[in-house]
C-alpha cells in the first residue's frame, strides 16, 4: 500500500494494555480510549490495587460511569498478582469472567508496585493452577535488582526470570507487555503465539533513547521500561511490519498529573490515549506496512485472548489532526503524547 492511500477502513481496534488510574483522573482521561477503541484491558495497578473481585467489580463500575452516555465500550478487567492472592478467589474471577487476566508486577519494577512479586517461584503455586485453567498471565518484564542497568532489566528478565518459567510451566499463556528489545522480539518469534505472546506501544515504535536525552531532557518521553537504543526500536518496527502474529497493540496509555512529570524524581509514564492510533498508522506508513496495521490492531489480540473480533469498524483519512496540547484537570494538567503536533491522518467519526 503507498503513500496514495487517501482512506483506510479496518475493524475497530482493541488497546490490550491501558491505565486509566481512577477518581478525578479517570473521569478526564477514560473517554480518549472509550472513543477509538472497541475494549481495552485495564491495568490493576491503583494505588489501592485490585486484588480482588469485588475490588474489580467496584473499578469497572466507576469506569462505565465516567463514560460518555453513547460510548459503547468494554473495559477488560485484571487481577493484581500478589504472593498472597487466593487461587479460589482468582478461578472464581476468570471463571465469572470479572477477570480477564492476572498481571505480575515485579516488586518496585514501575508506578504503584510496591505490593509486587519479590521472588517468582513465591507464586509458582499460583501460575501452576492458572496455566491449567487457561488464565493468562500478563507480565511487566524487567528485572528490578538496582546491580543491573536499567536498560538490560528487559532482557536480563527474558533470561533470568521468564526462560525458566516457561520450562516449568509450558503452556501457560503469557504475554510480556510493552516490549522494548530486540531480544525479546527474537526470543517472542521462537515460540507458539497461542502461548506467548507481547504488546508494543507508539512510543517504543516512535522514538528511541536519543528522542530522550539528546538536545535536553525530554520528560515526556520518560516511562517504564525506559526507551532504549535505536537498534531495538527497528527490530519492533520490522517485526509489526512483517505482520508477525506475535504481537499486538497495548498502548500503556498511563497519565501523570504533569507536577509529578516535571519535578525531582519525575513518574515514569505516557499519556497516550489522544493519540495512540493515529501514532500507530504512521508507524505503519512509515514502514511501507500498511496492510499489516489491522492485524496488528484489530485481529492479533483477540484470537490470543480467544475472543470475538470486533463487528464494528473504523475509519481514517488523510487529513491533519493537532493533538490537543493539554488536558486540564481543575488545576492541574496532563500533557500527552505528542502533544500540539500534527499528525497526517484522523479518525473519520
């Protein structure tokens, strides 16, 4: 497909890997998503975390009454892992379907993960019961000993930690988000896509370290894993050109309040909801991959999470979109993605 592509219609998309933080932010940031996206998988990490159905039952509830009126969208729930969390508790999730998935945060590894796994085998207990239900299991991959350099906590996890996880349990059905590397594409490819599979976001497609730290500091371009080298920015842009079945949208769309962006030991965290999709097509145009951007958008994550593809459609043209600059939130701001730039296509609503 080439650059002479005026108008794209594919089935409305899914953000497998979404923040929506709750209260006052929530109901500020949760329409963006609600807007371009058919259901999203909510990330568990709260400062209160859900750790429990009711806990989840109570956050989808709030969530669906931030929504606009008209908005016919899906949250997908999950289960914050804890070395403590009831196997009983997380069947009757999966099986009632109040939980999607189960989410491991390595302890301290990113925003709200102090009540994280400290050691993996502390909850091979869980996943063993897990992998024989079928309840998949969504992993925030880096290692968080402070002797390894942020930028090998990716890769040094795929070795350390999730490698000799996946000898002991095979076939449980895993998803490593918001992937960074090249290893771990490489490592990814080699296995079955029922069993294993991995989000990448906009971000980690657009830019990479030197977008962050050459010319100035770029505080918004700061997240968790970290962007790295720009050679592990080509492998996920060729490999979601390739069209590889592997891999599929997760934003990590993750507001921060921007004086806790800008301040001394500033969060970690995109806020990306705005302008996710529009990121992604130009990805994908930019890669002469076109006719690869519904499969990664729209077809991939569900046949991993074995669930229907949307029914409903979507439409962009060629035609300028400006990210909005600002969220205003009382008094205080969120900056997005990409914020008051021009982007060359819009979604067509």
């Amino acid at each position: 497909m080439s650059k002479n592509i005026k108008k794209i219609t594919i089935t409305k998309p899914d953000d497998w890997h979404v923040h929506l933080r709750d209260n006052f932010i929530l109901n500020r940031v949760i329409n963006y998503t609600g807007q371009f996206y058919k259901r999203a998988i909510i990330m568990p990490n709260l400062y209160n975390p859900i750790v429990d159905c009711k806990k989840s039952i109570a956050y989808r509830d709030r969530i669906l009454k931030s929504m606009k009126f008209n908005c016919k969208f899906q949250p997908l729930m999950t289960c914050y892992l804890t070395e403590s969390t009831s196997i009983k508790e997380l069947e009757r999730g999966f099986y009632e379907k109040i939980f999607i998935a189960a989410k491991l945060y390595p302890i301290r590894s990113t925003t709200n993960s102090n009540k994280g796994i400290k050691k993996i085998d502390n909850v091979y207990f869980i996943l063993k019961r897990m992998e024989e239900i079928g309840m998949p299991l969504l992993i925030h991959g880096e290692e968080t000993d402070l002797n390894i350099d942020i930028y090998d906590r990716e890769s040094k996890f795929i070795e350390n930690t999730l490698k000799p996880l996946r000898l002991k349990f095979p076939k449980l059905k895993i998803v490593l988000e918001h992937i960074t590397t090249k290893e771990a594409i490489d490592y990814i490819k080699e296995n079955d896509p029922f069993y294993l599979s991995a989000t990448i976001t906009p971000h980690h497609l657009m830019f990479n370290r030197n977008d962050m730290l050459i010319h100035g500091i770029k505080p918004y371009f700061y997240c968790s894993p970290i962007l790295k080298r720009k050679n592990h920015q080509i492998a996920l842009r060729q490999a979601i050109a390739r069209g590889d079945k592997h891999f599929f949208l997760g934003s990590d769309t993750a507001p921060h309040l921007d004086h806790h962006k800008i301040n001394k030991t500033g969060q970690a965290g995109i806020f990306n909801a705005p302008s996710s999709l529009l990121a992604y097509i130009t990805v994908f145009e930019e890669m002469n991959a076109l006719n690869q951007f519904e499969s990664f958008c729209s077809k991939n994550g569900p046949k991993f999470y074995n669930m229907p593809i949307n029914k409903e459609k979507i439409t962009f043209v060629r035609k300028p979109f400006k990210v909005i600059k600002k969220i205003q939130i009382g008094n205080n701001i969120i900056i997005p993605f990409l914020s008051g730039q021009t982007l060359n296509w819009s979604v067509y609503i």
